[in-house]
C-alpha cells in the first residue's frame, strides 16, 4: 500500500485487470458486498448527527464531473463521495471525489443519502 492509501493491483481500466475484475470481487458483489446497518458505527458520526459518511457504499451527488478513466471516460458524470465496502483509504473519506458512473447502471458500490429539513 502507498503512503496515500493507494493499493497496486486494486484496478485498471485500461486493460480489465485488477481486483474488481476478479471472481473474488464478483462474488462479493453479487452477495450485496459487505455494508452494514445505518449507525453500526456510532463513534463515526458528525457532530451533527449524521452517520456512515465514510464506507459503506460511495454516495451519488448531484455535482458533475468529466470521467476520467472506464466506459464513462470523457463524459460528465455524477461525483460519488465517502468510499465503499471495497474502498482503499484514499478513497474512503469524505472529502474524496471520485467519478459515478451511468444512471442507468446497477452498482454494488454506490448508493444516495436521502435528506430532508425537518419541519419546526
């Protein structure tokens, strides 16, 4: 692992290879990976009560970003925030921005946080 939490190996677009295109990651996919409950972690939360913002499953936002590497490289894209189950630890923070991926595609990895102002 890298002094940044980067893994060699963990993926590469260019030629498929890598963990995620193993039958290991395959089969942890298809099982849901490896998410928990909201607030399994309660040491984790903010202070302003808000859970899970890191692991777990990489958050689709509403900001758009140009793809840099797979299918989606060159197109604008939704950013995914947090990390997820599979996340190295330099994707899985809160301030990391990584790349979504199509709409339209079902993702193990990828999740959205509904959010809403409670009314007073």
């Amino acid at each position: 692992m890298g002094a940044d939490g980067s893994v060699s190996g963990w993926i590469d677009h260019s030629d498929n290879t890598g963990f995620v295109y193993t039958d290991v990651y395959q089969t942890i996919a298809d099982k849901g990976g490896h998410t928990t409950a909201v607030g399994a972690y309660p040491a984790g939360a903010t202070t302003s009560g808000l859970y899970d913002l890191a692991g777990n499953c990489y958050e689709w936002t509403s900001s758009t970003i140009i793809a840099t590497n797979g299918a989606e490289a060159g197109l604008d894209v939704n950013a995914v925030r947090g990390g997820s189950w599979y996340a190295t630890s330099r994707s899985c923070r809160t301030t990391y921005r990584g790349e979504g991926r199509d709409p339209s595609g079902g993702y193990a990895t990828i999740g959205l946080r509904v959010a809403a102002t409670a009314k007073a």
